[in-house]
C-alpha cells in the first residue's frame, strides 16, 4: 500500500473558488456524528485525515483521502467520523 501525498489545501481551495465554491477545514474528533443536515445550496466535502463516512439522502459513502464528495441542495446528510482518531476533512458550500 503506497501513502498518498498530503492534501495541499491551497490548491483545492483555489479549484473550489474557481466553480464558485468555498473551503474550509472541518476537525472531528472520534466518534463525532452530524445527524441530518440539509443546505439549500450544493457543498463540495473531501476528506483529508482519517475515516470519514457521509451518509446522503440514504446512501453511504466512505471516500477515500483526496477524493471528492458533492452534496446536492436539499440532500438529507449525515457525517460519522469512523475511525479512533480526529478527522479532518474540507467543506465548502456553492456561492
């Protein structure tokens, strides 16, 4: 198994800025559930440390680091941080 290279969070930002989203870092420690969020516009989320898993409009998704997720408006959401340690993953939220 071969380590990814960490995850610059300039250049995502900058990517992100260029569809028009925002981007910030979110920490969970382990454990950490947020049950049954819903946003009016699309947000964008990749994970960055950790097992992270999204559950949207009932289906799981558990990306793997780097990869992104898209939310659509209005999906029912959820996030688990799965593993024994913080999580650390990027959200932004279209403009």
């Amino acid at each position: 198994m071969t380590k990814s290279a960490p995850i610059n969070r300039s250049d995502v930002a900058a990517r992100w800025n260029d569809r028009g989203f925002s981007c910030d870092l979110w920490i969970d420690l382990p454990g950490r559930v947020w049950a049954d969020f819903v946003h009016e516009v699309d947000e964008l989320v990749m994970v960055v440390q950790g097992r992270v898993e999204f559950e949207i409009d009932g289906v799981f998704h558990l990306p793997e680091i780097g990869e992104e997720l898209l939310i659509s408006a209005r999906a029912l959401h959820t996030v688990r941080n799965l593993g024994g340690t913080e999580s650390r993953w990027l959200y932004g939220y279209e403009r």
